[in-house]
C-alpha cells in the first residue's frame, strides 16, 4: 500500500465503459511525517475522498478487490482516508570508535 495525500484529479470525459462513474484522483506519496516525495499515482477513488486528504493505495491486483473496482481495468485504488497515524520510533545511540 502506498500513504499519500490527494493533489488533484483528474477528468475524462471519455473512457473505457467500465470506468464510467469513476473518480481519479492524483495522489502524491508521503513519508511517515507527512512531507511529500516526487512519486505519484493516478487512483480511482472508491472512498470519497478529497483534496488535501492523507489516503491509503492498493495497487496493482489488489486495487481490483473494492466493490467498485471487481473486474475493472485499475491498477491504483484509494481504498481508504487516513485519520490519524500513529508511529513509535525506539531511538538507539550510536557510538562512534575514536581512532
């Protein structure tokens, strides 16, 4: 799954049949503090999820398991919009050897 943040989206007016009533979105990923990266992907929005929103992705199979999604030509789905993350970090002291 990729963590990222909704930037924009993404209109087609003509499409594969299947897709008619889909919603792409553009999604940037993000690191675990929430600062951006250069990767994106395009996803179709099965959620409601909006711009500025931390979402998840599934990609590739897996992004055709949602209810929408079952059988359709996707490849990236927002399958979820983030709340809140919660990460615990153990710090370790790295000791340096003097020569």
């Amino acid at each position: 799954m990729i963590l990222g943040r909704v930037i924009g989206t993404v209109w087609a007016t003509r499409k594969d049949e299947n897709l008619v009533g889909a919603k792409f979105l553009i999604v940037r990923q993000i690191n675990l503090d929430y600062s951006d990266t250069k990767n994106f992907v395009v996803a179709v929005d099965s959620v409601g999820a909006g711009v500025g929103e931390v979402v998840l992705v599934a990609t590739g199979s897996s992004a055709r398991q949602t209810t929408f999604t079952k059988n359709k030509p996707i490849d990236a789905v927002i399958m979820a919009i983030v709340d809140k993350l919660d990460i615990v970090i153990k710090e370790e002291k790295l000791e340096t050897a003097k020569n």
